[in-house]
C-alpha cells in the first residue's frame, strides 16, 4: 500500500502543486490520479519514487517512509511508464526491457530470458526483441514501456499518463491489455490521467484532483459517477454522466425474447414487425421488417452478463429496430433485448 | 590545357624521383612524421575536451569555460599562437607546436561534446532516472551513446583542423608534409609544392574515411537510424 500523509509540495519559485494530499493506495488495486492540466498530477506520483521531494507531510509505501531510500535503490523496485515511453534508442528492444534486471546485476542470459518473456506479455511479437525503438510504432513502444516497468517483477506500477499520444484506437486496446495484465499480475498500481473516462474505466478507485493540489474525491467509478462530492467534480465528470454510470450496470438480468429469431429463408409470416434473421448456425444476418420485405436492417449485438447495459443500449441505438442483439461467446444469438426489456432495466438502475 | 599538363608534370616528378621515397626528407618519414604531430595533439585534446565537456554538458556547471573556449578558438589567429610559442619556449622539441595544436582542437570537441550531452532529449534523462540509474550510469550508459555522433564530430572538425595547422607548423622549422610545401617556394621547386599539396590532400581524405569507420563501428544503429524501418 502506498500512502499519502499530508504531503505538500512546493517548488522554488513559490508555486504549491500538492497541498496537503492524504490518500491511499490499496495493494493490488490500480488507483487513478485524475484532474485537469497542472492539478499536480505528475507531481503527485514522482514524489512516489523521489523524482520529486515532498516538501512536507509523508509518502510511505507499506508503511516505510520512502524519504529514507536512497533514491536509485527506491526506483529499481518501482516499475516506471512515462508517456513518450522514453525507451533508450540505442539499446535494441530485448535490452531496454532488460534494464533494471541488468542494473540490479542478474545473469544477462536470464535477464534476455525475462524479456523475451515480458514481450509477449504485453502482446508484441517476439520478433520485435532485435529492433531499434525508432523502427516501432507509438503503441508498440508504449507496450515496450510498460514490459520494462514490469521487467523486476516490482510490486508496484507508476503510470504517468502512459497512453496519451497514441490515437484512440490503440489507447483502448493499450488500456485493454492493462486490464489483462493486471488480472493475471495484482500490482499496486497509481496511474496518472486528464481523461475521466481514461479513469473511470482502469480505476478501482479513482482520486480527482483539483488545481492547486488538493484532493476533491476518491471513490470507486460507481460512487464516483453517481455520488459526486461537488460541483468541481460534477462538471469534471461531464454531461453524460447518467450514461457513463451504465458502465457499471450489469446485463445479467435483462430480459431476453427468443421467439424474435427466424433462420434465413424462413422469415415473413407473423405479426411482429421486426424479426431477426440469423444463418444456419445462429449467427445475426440482420433485421427484417414487414414493412421492406427482402431487405436486411443493420443490428448491434452485446454478450449479456460480459457487456454491461451501456453496450446493449448502444446495440439497440444501432438499429433502426431499437433492439439489441444478445449473443454468446462465440457470437451466435441467445436472444433479443426489446426496447421494453432495455427501458424495464434502465428504470431498476436509475432507482438503485 | 598547359597547366594541367605541368601539374601532372610536376606530380610525375614527384612522385617519381628514387630520393623523394627514402632518407628523413623521404615520403614515408614525413607522412609518418604528419601523422605523428596531428595523432598526439588530437588524442591530447580529445583526453582534455571529451571528460571536460561530459562533466560541464552532464552537471551544467562550468559551462562558462565552454563559452570562452568557444570564442577563443575564433578569436586566436592559428599561425600567430604557433610562432609566439616558438618564440616563448624554443624550437629544440616538438613542444612548442603541439601545446599551440593542442589549444586550437579542444574547442570543437568540447564545444559539441557539451552540446550533443546537453541536447539530449530530457524525458529520455529523466526515464533513465526514473529505472533507477545513477547519476554516472545515466552519463556513460545512456548520455555518451546518444550523443556519441556529435561528440565524433566534434573529434572530426579538430582532427581536419589539426591535419591542416600541422602543414602551417613547418614554418616553424617542424617536419610533416609543410615541408614539401614551405620549402618548395623557398627554392622555386614547383614539382615539391604540388606534390606536397597533394599528399595532403590524401592525407586529409584518409583522416575523413577513419572517422567515417569510426562513426559507423562505434554509433548504435539505433540512433543513427541507418537501418531500414521494417
Ligand atoms: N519544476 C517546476 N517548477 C515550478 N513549478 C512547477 C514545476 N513542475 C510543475 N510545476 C507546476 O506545478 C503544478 C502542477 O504540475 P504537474 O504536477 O505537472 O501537473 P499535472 O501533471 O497535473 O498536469 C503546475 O502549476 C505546474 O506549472
Ligand atoms: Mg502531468
């Protein structure tokens, strides 16, 4: 656990970037620092590792005092992932993975071992080990970042905002693989973040910061989204706030109708106007309606129990049927949740 | 076409005479002698310059010493600074040229030394710290490879330079290549001044093509970027 104790800092020229910040970090969990521009963020989690000294107060990580680590020493047990992923451009891949194993003087066989390791890991091909960090993409080196922050094993990550030059596309399969990771690694996580929805969607529990240091909120996303302390925080959430809180609303009990289903070529015939027509295996073709005989509407389709209500409206959203399809795994339909079932569910969240 | 012609004359008489290639004015003794004067004030100079210019680009302090060099080694006429130390210490040894060689090549290695240090980008200084590096780890294991380019260069522009002085310094009664040159006009041996030239010229190209090597074996591909982006 990383622990916040009163921790202030101020800067030469007189600016306070944290002010009194007190806060935790549970073990295995990853907290998120979230706030806007200049809210001492950075500031925050580099006193972590002492590239920054508090000014007063403490930072103590499992309850020892950090300000008593000779700093080299500190850092080499604390995994490090900037934004720009700062990789050392003349040491191949293989080796700027293998840095702090090197520095802390294992076999240099077991420390290539590590990181070829380490490099799947995060999902990169292992061909990647002998290139240069300028022949590799943004997202690539970022994922090469984090494999050297995990290369010694250390108990805890610090992130500074580690996915915020790659386009959005790769940012969320970056913050996937995160997610994935973190399952399988249980670190004591802090990650640094401008992006709410960057926070709302890694945190277990999620610190919004406001300019001038001072901590507004922590709390679980859930909380966060429908308990806001004050108005910073409510605006800082945005606008769709009520939306982004279906993130955490399960599909579990949605009501699903299965007598909406026709196999290809067996379709027209009943009353209902929409019918959804599926292959031979139970895959989606698309919507037919009686009022366009022939032709096939698009469909959105969500796993119920894996995605949650915001993806099975989005489903339904995409449909001019205003259905959503639900499917298994493996993509074959189980079911179809009726804007009645859909409005059903959404009235049992708004109330609890 | 006249002048072409005597110049290949001149060359053919060159290079072509049995007593230019053997005895201390010979070919080979003055090359090794060139070679000789130009090898230790550049190695001297890389010895001073290169450390100087780590420590000043690394730590930022004493980059005032960067500054003077740099507008000393503009301000300093070459041949005067030569023929003052000669004047002040004799010409009995190889001293008198090799301090005022010496002076004129520190500048650029500790000028681009201190700069490709001090260029290098500073997120990349501070991941270096932030894995946990020391502070002479970040400067040798990090800095110096990164910056090893300019550095080289720096090492090139002083070894060109020193290559050339050194040709100045047989006014001063020094061996070298400037022998063929400087004696050659003193005795309207047109044949010697162009030969003379012309090894020099050789000998500048060859100094060039080892720094090239140099650059290529010691320089990460990495971050010269040669290889191709697969
Ligand atoms: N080295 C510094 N000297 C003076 N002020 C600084 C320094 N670093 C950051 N600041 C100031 O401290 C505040 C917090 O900065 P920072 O922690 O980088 O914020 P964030 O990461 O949340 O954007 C800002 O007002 C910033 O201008
Ligand atoms: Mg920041």
């Amino acid at each position: 656990m990383i622990t916040f104790d009163a921790v202030t800092k101020r800067y030469p020229d007189g600016t306070v970037a944290v002010d009194r910040l007190s806060l935790e970090a549970p073990t295995g969990e990853i907290t998120v620092l979230v706030g806007p521009s200049g809210c001492g963020k950075t500031t925050s989690l580099r006193m972590i590792n002492r590239m920054i000294d508090a000014s007063e107060g403490r930072i103590l990580l499992d309850g020892e005092p950090v300000q008593g680590i000779d700093p080299p020493t500190l850092r080499r047990g604390i995994g490090y992932v900037i934004q720009q992923a700062g990789l050392f451009p003349h040491r191949k891949i293989v080796d700027n993975i293998a840095t702090v194993p090197y520095l802390l003087g294992w076999d240099k066989k077991k420390a290539r071992v590590r990181a070829m390791e380490l490099l799947e890991r995060v999902g990169l091909d292992p061909a990647l080990a002998g290139r240069y960090p300028f022949q590799l993409s943004g997202g690539q080196q970022q994922r090469v970042g984090v494999a050297r922050a995990l290369a010694a094993d250390p108990p805890v990550l610090l992130m500074d905002e580690p996915f915020s030059a790659v386009d959005p596309i790769v940012r969320t399969s970056l913050q996937d693989e995160l997610l994935r990771l973190q399952a399988e690694l249980n670190k004591t996580i802090v990650f640094v973040t401008h992006d709410i929805d960057e926070a709302i969607k890694l945190g277990d529990r999620v610190a919004v910061l406001r300019v001038g240091g001072t901590l507004a909120q922590v709390a679980d996303p859930k909380t966060l989204l429908s308990e806001p302390a004050d108005d910073f925080v409510r605006e800082f959430l945005g606008h769709d706030r009520g939306i982004r809180r279906l993130q955490f609303v399960s599909t579990e009990g949605l009501r699903l109708r299965t007598d909406l289903t026709v196999e290809e070529g067996a379709e027209r015939g009943t009353s209902e106007s929409w019918q959804l027509v599926v292959d031979a295996e139970g895959r989606p073709l698309g919507w037919a309606s009686g009022a366009r005989p022939g032709e096939l509407e698009p469909y959105g389709t969500f796993v119920p129990g894996r995605d949650s209500m915001r993806s099975a409206l989005d489903a339904a959203l995409l449909s001019p049927s205003g259905c959503a399809v639900a499917v298994d795994e493996q993509g074959k339909v189980v079911g179809v949740a009726t804007r009645e079932a859909l409005d059903q569910a959404l009235a049992e969240a708004a109330d609890g | 076409m006249g002048w072409l012609s005597a110049f290949f004359s001149w060359l053919g008489e060159f290079f072509g005479s049995p007593e230019n290639w053997s005895g201390p004015g010979g070919i080979p003794m003055r090359l090794l002698e060139h070679l000789e004067f130009s090898a230790l004030a550049l190695v001297l100079a890389a010895l001073i310059a290169v450390p100087l210019g780590l420590v000043i680009g690394h730590t930022g302090r004493g980059e005032v010493i960067v500054v003077v060099s740099a507008n000393l080694a503009r301000a300093l006429p070459t041949l005067g600074l030569l023929v003052m130390f000669v004047l002040l210490l004799g010409a009995a040894s190889i001293w008198p040229v090799i301090i005022p060689l010496v002076l004129l090549s520190v500048p650029p290695i500790l000028v681009n030394t201190y700069e490709g240090i001090k260029g290098v980008d500073p997120e990349l200084r501070d991941a270096a710290y932030g894995m946990g590096l020391r502070g002479g780890q970040v400067l040798l294991r990090v800095l110096v490879p990164v910056a090893l380019p300019l550095i080289l260069l720096g090492c090139r522009l002083s070894a060109i330079q020193v290559v050339a002085t050194t040709t100045v310094a047989a006014y001063t009664g020094l061996g070298g290549l400037g022998r063929y040159v400087i004696d050659g006009f003193a005795t309207k041996d047109y044949a010697s001044v162009v030969g003379g030239s012309v090894l020099i010229v050789l000998f500048a190209l060859v100094v060039q093509i080892l720094f090239t090597l140099a650059q290529r074996v010691t320089v990460s591909p990495g971050v010269s970027q040669r290889l191709k982006v697969r």
